[in-house]
C-alpha cells in the first residue's frame, strides 16, 4: 500500500512540474507564468519528497519531509509576492491587460522598516534550529539532538535579532486542524483549475483585487499572504493600510472569490486570533 502511494505521490510530482513547465512556454506574462510554473512545480517537489520518505520508512526522512514543506512554504511565497511586486511596478514588463487593478491608483508601498519593541524568545529559535538540525541528519539519536542543542544555543546567543517572537493571538488546535484541511482542500481545487487553464486554453481574466484584512497581527497576515500565494491562481502583491492586493490569475466570478478569501481569513482566525478579533470576525 505505502509503495502504491508513493508511486501515485512521485506521478503527480513529476506531472505538476511538466505542467508547470507548459504553462512557462503557454502563458503569456510574468505574473500568470507564476501561477503556473513556480507552484506546480514546488507542490511537485513536495510530493516528489513524500514519495521518497515513504519508501525509505524512517523517522530521518518524515522529519526531512516536514523540513521541505516548512522551507518550501516559507520562502516560496516571499519570493513569489517579491518578484510579482517588482514585475508589476516595472514598466517594461509585458503582461495581459487586467479586468480589474485596485493597486494602480495607490503609490509604490515603501519598504517597511518597522520593529516590535517585543524581544524575540531564544526557546523559539533553539526549537526550530534542532528540528532543522535532526531533520538533515536524518536521525534522533542522543549525540545529534546533544549536538543540535549545542549549536542552536550558540547561534540563538550570537544572533538575538534573528528571534522569533511568541504570536500574539490564542492557539486552537482543533481550528487549527480545520484550517490545514480547508487548505489542503483549496491547493487540490486550485491545482486543478490551473491544470485546466494550461490544457484547455481558455481566455483568463487576470485582475488586482484589494480586499481589506480583518487579521491584525504579524503572525495571521504572514500566514495569510503566505497561503494566498502558495495556493495556485493567487500572488500577494502588497499590503496597504490593512488591505491586501492580491494578482488573481482568472477573476471569474468576484463573489465567489471574495467569499472564499473571507473564509480562508476566518479559518486563520479560529486558529490564530486574539480574542478580540474572534468577537470581531463572529459579529
């Protein structure tokens, strides 16, 4: 059973990184060649990875599955939203004319140079360093999760500026639990309305929408706009004054669109917010 799917896993890998590689050649401008190519082929990658750690059957390779995922799911999106951001304030970049561009009345977002006055937490940043650590030895053993600590301390104690912070919000495992499957539902939803745009060739309608955020704090926006661009058909562009403008590959029907971003935003919510935006968002 387990060979079964990793076959079925590797498959679908390497036939989202082919479409990804079709719809590079198909599409005609930067930001739908985003849609197409830098997901397909990163959710490619992931499944790739899965297949792999499934036939090997070791606590090494889970832990280097989650590593790639995380890594993956972290920088994907940040380069992407980068990228699109520069693409649409450059003038010599071609793309299709848009239905609709929220963003094109609004000056240039500067960069944010803003910090918490919060210190970040050493536990936080030692935790994460050992996973990494173990996840790349492919081993839990007593000298490696010794040798893990060690170094994370060190690292942790010579770089305090790279420590996260505790969220402010209130964590909900369950809601938690709802909102990966909500959005595990959306990357399948989403993967397969971009698979038919590549194969069928039908006429998109990119647009610029901005939507306003009812999430306030560091960690839900990031995680927001990180979903939003990790999910095929979506790239964050930029944030402005608690609105998010987001580039949609193919804007069929707004209201279904809006309604799926305030869900998604909800689901964050029940998992991440503070009391005070849940009273909010049940209003």
């Amino acid at each position: 059973m387990i060979d079964i799917i990793a076959i079925v896993a590797v498959l679908t890998g390497a036939t989202l990184s082919v479409l990804g590689a079709v719809g590079m050649l198909r599409f005609p401008d930067a930001f739908l060649r985003m849609h197409a190519a830098t997901k397909a082929a990163t959710l490619g990658v992931i499944l790739t990875t899965l297949a792999a750690s499934l036939e090997v059957d070791a606590f090494g390779a889970v832990a280097l599955l989650v590593l790639v995922t995380a890594l993956l799911f972290l920088s994907v999106p940040l380069a992407t939203s980068l990228l699109a951001r520069a693409a649409y304030h450059d003038p010599t970049t071609h793309r299709v004319p848009l239905t609709r561009d929220d963003l094109k009345d609004r000056p240039e977002a500067a960069d944010s140079t803003a910090t918490s006055d919060r210190p970040g937490e050493t536990i936080l940043l030692v935790g994460w360093l050992v996973v990494v650590w173990i996840a790349l030895f492919a081993t839990g053993t007593a000298g490696v999760i010794a040798g893990a600590v060690g170094i994370a301390l060190i690292v942790s104690l010579s770089l305090p500026g790279y420590r996260p912070r505790w969220p402010r919000g209130v964590f909900k495992p369950v809601a938690f639990v709802r909102f990966l499957i909500a959005f595990s539902r959306t990357i399948v939803a989403a993967n397969i309305d971009v698979i038919t745009a590549v194969i069928g060739r039908r006429e998109l309608r990119p647009a610029i929408v901005g939507l306003p955020l009812r999430v306030t704090t560091r960690t839900e926006v990031t995680l927001l706009m990180n979903v939003l661009t990790f999910t095929p058909g979506t790239v964050a562009l930029e944030l402005h004054d608690q609105t998010l403008y987001l580039h949609v590959m193919d804007l069929q029907d707004e209201t279904a669109f809006t309604d799926a971003f305030l869900d998604m935003e909800s689901r964050i919510i029940d998992a991440f917010g503070t009391p005070l935006e849940r009273r909010r968002a049940t209003r």
